[in-house]
C-alpha cells in the first residue's frame, strides 16, 4: 500500500478536507480557535504535511459539525470506484526465501 502522503487518494483526502472546512463556513483561523491549535498548523494539515491520523481526523470533523462517518461518506464518494491502486512492491535486498534457496547448496 502506497503510504506516501503525496498519493492521489491522499490528495483527495486533503481536498474533502478543505471542502469540509470551507462547507462548515470557517476559515483556518475559525478551525484553528475550535481544535487549540495554530492557523499554520491547520494550514499544513492541509497541504499534507505532518499525515493526519484517525483521531486528529475526529477532531477535525467535530470542528467541522459531522461525524467521521459523514466525513467517510464524502471521502468515499471522491475517491475513483474499485480497489485502491497498488504500486509494484520495490526489492529491499534483504535475505528473503529467494535468497536463501539460490544459494543453498545442491
């Protein structure tokens, strides 16, 4: 699983997001004062950096007025039909089963 925050289904997250925010009528500074935090920080919450995880998610959602599975809902319906798209799995080099059966002795 691609866990990069620069993925496309990531990015969508980031802009239901930003919708939602912006649904509820508030602005960063608003959200900022409703979760105690700073306008920066919900600033780089939505542009991905640091990855939001499911209880900050909750947080947010609270400060927005719905639930995390409205905010689910929203999500499901931007996101591309059928299962997420996987990356090829890159080789880490390391000592799996094909390592050690190419050099076992016949």
């Amino acid at each position: 699983m691609d866990k990069s925050i620069h993925s496309a289904q990531y990015k969508v997250f980031l802009k239901v997001l930003r919708d939602a925010r912006r649904r509820a009528g508030l602005t960063q500074i608003d959200l900022a004062k409703r979760i105690g935090e700073t306008q920066s920080f919900v600033s780089k919450c939505e542009r991905g950096e640091p990855r939001i995880d499911a209880i900050e998610l909750r947080v947010f959602c609270a400060a927005f007025g719905i639930t995390l599975k409205q905010f689910a809902r929203m999500l499901e319906r931007r996101l591309p039909r059928g299962p997420p798209q996987q990356p090829p799995r890159a080789h880490r080099g390391g000592r799996g089963r094909w390592w050690q059966e190419r050099d076992r002795p016949a």
